[in-house]
C-alpha cells in the first residue's frame, strides 16, 4: 500500500507498522507471512578488480542470488473493558520478523596464463536481521488510538574472501593463499509510538515514530 498501511495496522503486523491500530483489532489471531522475491545479478569490473587485490589481474567474475524478504510471525490479543459499542478498548500483540536477509556468492574461474600463473578468488556475504518485538494499542476516544512498541534489533553479519595463487618457473612452483574472514553482530533496542484518527468510515489518518536505537550488546572478530 506505498506506506499508507500505517493508518490501518488492525492485524498482528500493525506492532511494526503502527500500534496504534491494535486498538481497531475486533478479535485474538495469529499470522503467518514470507515473501520470496528478487533475484539479482551482478559483475566486477576486472580493471577496479585487480587493484582492489593486488597480484590478482584479468578476473572475468560475475554472480546471481535470490533474495528472501521478509518473513514474520505474530500474535496480538485484545483484553479487558469494552467500548459501548461492544468492541474492544484495547489489545497487545507480539511478532518476531526478517525484515532483511541478505546473501551472496561470488567466485572465479581458475586463472591461468599459460603454465606460469594459476589462480582463484571466492568470497560468501551474508547479511541477517532479526526483529522481535510487542506492543500495545489503546482506543483514547471513538477516533483517537494511540500506541506503544519495543524491540530487540538482532544484526549479523561475515564475509570470507579467499585468494589463492599459484607461480611455476623452469626449477619450482611457489603457491601463496590469502584468506579474510569478518564476523559482526550487534543487539539494540528501539521504541516507537503511534497515533491513528478516524476522520469518517471511510477516512483514517496514520503516525508511526520510530526512536533512535539503543546499543545493549556487540562483537565483532577478523
């Protein structure tokens, strides 16, 4: 809906978008949701290639990989008094998602330059988030809803490169190899507040405010 679900939000998925309109939810119910979509195809420019490693030249490389995003689960649960129209007055929701998940190959043929030069090149990215978060929607007026969320960020990330050469002269063979390996990971915790107004039945207006993030935990190893 190009962002205009921010003014709806009245499902499990309203603890990200909006959880404000876990106010308009009528019943408990529980959702389950992946997309699998975009697949992307890339090269490397042998000429910025070779500079970026030196020794290495002539590289012809080129990838593909399918994208996953994003995948979810969530639960929300309306609870407690009513509004005198019988609806619920207000409701809770959990909901763990992938927002993000990022992976990539990328890998060389055999180099070669006669029998002199013998050479490879490999490298694996893969770039991960884990949302998990609740939240809490209230109906202040008839029209007036307003919310609250919480949630635990969890990012990883690695990258492996491998370079492996091989030189043959008329006496001997020398073979060198390289290898870069870089693991990250980072938790933090973000709040976000929403409001939602219901202009008429067939209007509503939306607000979401995602907070600046705090750091709780991080590591990183190369």
């Amino acid at each position: 809906l190009g962002g205009a679900y921010v003014s709806l939000s009245d499902d499990p998925s309203g603890v990200y978008f909006n959880p404000a309109g876990l106010a308009d939810v009528r019943q408990s119910s529980l959702q389950v949701s992946t997309s699998l979509y975009g697949f992307e195809r890339g090269e490397i420019n042998p000429d910025s290639f070779s500079t970026a490693v030196p020794g290495i030249a002539n590289l012809d490389l080129d990838f593909s990989q399918l994208i996953v995003i994003p995948a979810s689960a969530g639960f929300v649960k309306t609870f407690g008094e009513k509004m005198p129209n019988g609806l619920p007055k207000q409701a809770f929701g959990l909901v763990a998602m992938i927002p993000s998940f990022r992976k990539m190959a990328i890998s060389s043929p055999a180099l070669s330059s006669g029998e002199s030069l013998n050479g490879h090149y490999s490298r694996r990215i893969e770039d991960n988030s884990l949302w998990t978060g609740i939240a809490y929607g209230r109906k202040l007026t008839n029209k007036l809803r307003l919310g609250i969320s919480a949630f635990y960020v969890f990012r990883t990330l690695t990258n492996y490169e491998l370079v492996v050469q091989s030189f043959a002269t008329d006496n001997a063979q020398t073979s060198g190899m390289a290898v870069r390996e870089i693991s990250l990971y980072s938790g933090n915790v973000t709040l976000g507040l929403g409001l939602k107004y219901h202009v008429s039945p067939e209007l509503k207006l939306g607000l979401a405010l995602q907070l600046p993030s705090l750091a709780m935990n991080s590591s990183g190893k190369l």
